[in-house]
C-alpha cells in the first residue's frame, strides 16, 4: 500500500488540506469504483465532469480527493489535493502507484495517422519469435507477451496503462511496443512514462471532430516528441513533409527514415505483388509477406527499431522475411474462382488512397475493383466525401454501405459520402445501407480476375449502432460468400 504524499511525486500542487501521510490502495477516477482508502480524482472529462461526483464519493467513504476546483463544503476527515491539472495529476499518480514500471522495460512508443497497428503489432511479433519476453498495447489487443486482453482504446488510461505495464515488468518483459493517439497525448494518458524511443509514420486527415484543426491535430502529435528524453530516439518518416516538424524541440536522438529521400535508413521497392514485397533496405535485400509501399514504410520502421535497440541484423532480416499481416490490415482471399477479396481498416482518405492505389499497381488494369466502403459515426465529417470520391476515381465500381454508424442515422452518412462522388462516376457507385448486403452484392458482381476491397473495419468484429455492438466481420462474410459459390478462401 502506498503513502498519499509518495503517490504526489512531480504533481503540480496547488494546494493540500488535511493529511496526505495517509495509506492509499486505489486510485481512481470513476465515482462507482472507490474503496475506504482510494484516492478520487475528479476529471474535466468530454462528456462528464468529475467535480460532480466529489460529494458523492466524500459519502462513500474516499480518502482522499484530487481536485482542480474545491467543493463548497470541506469535510475535515478527507484530504483534498487542489490541482492545476486533474487529468496530468491522475497520470503521474498512476506512474508512481505502480512503481514507474516504465523506467523498468525498454518502452517503444508509434504514433502517426496510419501504419501504427501494424508496425507495434509487428515489432511485437518479431520480438517475441526473437525470443524476448515482450509486450504490446494496441488497438487490436493488448498482450503480455502470449498473453492476450482485449482492448477498447487505442492507448488506455493512465491506470490501466501503467497497471499493464508493470504486470510486464512483473513477467520479465524487456520491450513493449505501444500505439500513442493524438488523444491520448492530449488527454495525459502518457504523461510521466518513460519511452526509450518514438517513431512518426505520416499524418493525414483525422480526428478532426475531436481536434477541430489540422494544425492542432499536428502539434498533438509533435507533443510526444517533444517530451522523449535525451537518451532516447525519435525515428521520423522524412517522406512525409510534417517528419523534420515533429523533432524540432525533441532531445532525443533524431534518425530518419524514406523511400523517395537520403536517410539513415533507405528502403526501395523491388517487387509488389499481392503475396509480398522484395525490398532493398539499407543495401541489403529482404522478402516480406506484407503488401503496399504503405506496408513498406511499415517494415523500414521495424527494421530501424532493431537496429536502434541493437538487434542483430542478420537476426532482424530474417525474422521480417517471416512477419504475416496484421488481422485486418490488407488481409487476403482468394476463391477457388480466382476472385480476390481483401479487407482492411482504411478508415482513413490517405489510408484509403494508399490501398487502392497498391491494388491498381499490382493487378495492372487486369480485371476489375469493387470497393465497398462506409464511414464511421461521430466522428470527423469533413472525410466522409473525401473517402468517396476516392473510392469512386480508383475503383471499377464502388458502393457505399454502414461503417459504424454510433448514435448517427448511416442514411445521413452515406447521403454525405455520396456529396464527394464526382457527377461522371455516379454511374459506377451503389449505395447499400446494410454492410452485409453491400458485401454480397460486390462478391456477386465479381468475376474471376476481379478484386474485392472491403474497407473500413478490418480487424472488428462488431458493428456499433446507438450504443450497442453487434456481431460482425468482414472477413467471415467473404468466407460465407465464397464459400456459399462453392468456393475456398485460401
């Protein structure tokens, strides 16, 4: 059990009343999950405040309460802590409550707009077949090292964050490799950890509901950089024109990586076809299971880390030759009737743009594409046309279905996607609302040599709908339709 006063360690202060020499066994930041000696920090959150609740946990009994606004009423049997920034206060609590177990484990931060699934889920898998105990954080999954737990957030809260952390350090993980969202940044989810590195992979249109400028958006991000200490690296895509943007006042060690620039670390693309790369990375030749100068960018990263954290290189190349995809990231089918479906979480313009435009380079005006696409409610609007009109200027055919609609109506989303299809492509495009039927219709309009893209959801397994997830994947459905033609998915 902890001492208040230890848990406070580089919180900025405002001012205390009562004894914070007190024992404390739980922190937390939810009104329904206090005991007798737990700490309440009262959060300004998005949808609700916490101040609201301190009344009610003062009743039930809390020790102690975090505050950035003291109540009117001051019972003398609880500490108060006033505080400049609840949310930044709950983060170096958790840190300090669980030992700083980042200080403990080499902890390996990705952010960027896209390619951050897949390059910590693959620096993950590389390591582990390394032979390292290691550890993941995910929108997919979270693991310590085998072991799996499902995941809600992109990056958790700075209680579970931490928690996971140190159950990592606890089993004997060495590396963690983890997602970093621009919410994330911003909300102080990962205020106070200890990173050993970050990578930038590229930014682009997103979260702009929750960021409301570009520009904001970009200074999220560059955030992170900017608090990496000066014993760490900060690897950087310097193809994308935001790269140098991000380390101009980070301490930490700058490498960069490119395609279409001199780097530290160089990668060209010698073949691309739907079963693989052959890249040329640093001179040295390696074939990857992965698909799309997008995935490329994805595997020099990985490439990059290892040789930061001084990996053997020989050891690193051929543990990439062995990667497989991500669940959901340009996932591949084939029929027995020589259809091809590939699903993926393009839930992106840029992300979009990049899959379509690797799928056109390899099938080289062969046979046809059919996208099948949607956006998700309550979420940034302004992208919703954009995907359209991208789908619909690289695809044969594309049709327009629910993603996950949320609280919106998906007729009010899909009646402004539609906005963004050009008038000489309206021919070439459906709208479906009900995703499973859009996905039967494209598989039913697909010949042999044709190309089915179904974006937006990749890994998910649910569709959510007014508050509620129901079953569903993307990829059990072209299995069912595939199979239903009396076809195999290979």
């Amino acid at each position: 059990m902890k001492r208040l006063k230890d848990i406070l360690y580089k919180c900025s202060i405002v001012r205390v009343i009562g004894n914070n020499d007190i024992p404390i066994d739980k922190i937390s930041f939810d009104s329904r999950d206090i005991s007798k000696e737990s700490a309440f920090v009262a959060i300004k959150g998005t949808i609700t405040d916490g101040h609201h609740y301190i009344e009610q946990v003062i009743k039930a009994g809390v020790a102690a309460v975090v505050c950035e606004n003291l109540p009117e009423d001051i019972d003398h049997k609880v500490c108060y802590i006033l505080v400049k920034d609840s949310a930044e206060t709950l983060a170096y609590m958790a840190c300090n409550f669980y030992d700083n177990p980042s200080e403990k484990i080499n902890l390996i931060g990705i952010t960027g707009t896209n390619g951050k699934t897949t390059t910590a889920t693959l620096l993950y898998d590389l390591y582990i077949s390394a032979g390292y105990k290691t550890g993941l954080i995910s929108t997919v999954k979270n693991c310590i090292h085998n072991q799996v737990f499902p995941t809600k957030h992109t990056t958790p809260d700075p209680l579970q964050l931490n928690s996971l952390l140190s159950e990592m350090v606890n089993f004997g993980c060495e590396y963690c490799f983890m997602e970093v969202s621009s919410h994330a940044i911003v909300q102080h989810r990962i205020t106070g950890l200890n990173y050993r590195g970050g990578i930038f992979s590229n930014l682009t249109h997103d979260h702009l509901d929750f960021h409301k400028t570009f520009e904001a958006y970009r200074d999220a991000k560059k955030g992170f950089f900017d608090k990496l200490p000066a014993d760490a690296f900060a690897l950087i895509n310097i193809d994308d024109k935001n790269g140098r943007f991000m380390v101009q006042n980070t301490k930490a060690k700058v490498v960069s990586m490119a395609i279409r620039k001199a780097a530290d670390y160089h990668c060209k693309v010698l073949e691309n076809q739907f079963d693989g790369l052959l890249l040329n990375i640093n001179g040295k030749e390696v074939w990857t299971h992965l698909v799309g100068e997008f995935n490329a960018y994805n595997i020099l990263a990985i490439y990059a880390v290892t040789r930061q954290l001084s990996l053997d290189e020989h050891d690193a190349l051929v543990a990439l030759s062995k990667l497989m995809p991500v669940d959901g990231r340009f996932e591949y089918f084939r029929s027995t009737g020589e259809i091809i479906a590939i699903v993926d979480y393009a839930h992106t313009p840029d992300a979009l743009k990049n899959v379509i435009e690797t799928i056109n380079d390899i099938r080289g005006g062969s046979g046809k594409l059919i996208t099948v696409v949607g956006a998700g409610g309550d979420r940034d609007k302004g992208k919703r046309p954009l995907m359209a009109k991208i789908a619909a200027e690289g695809s044969n055919m594309v049709i327009l279905t629910s993603d996950n609609p949320r609280t919106e109506d998906p007729e009010v989303i899909l009646s402004e996607m539609n906005a963004g299809i050009p008038i000489d492509k309206k021919k070439r495009s459906l709208t479906i609302t009900d995703r499973r039927q859009a996905i039967k219709t494209a598989c039913n309009m697909a010949n042999p040599g044709d190309v089915i893209l179904i974006a937006g959801k990749g890994h998910e397994t649910y569709q959510e709908i007014n508050g509620e997830r129901f079953h569903f994947d993307d990829r059990e459905l072209i299995k069912e339709f595939f199979n239903n033609d009396n076809e195999q998915t290979l």
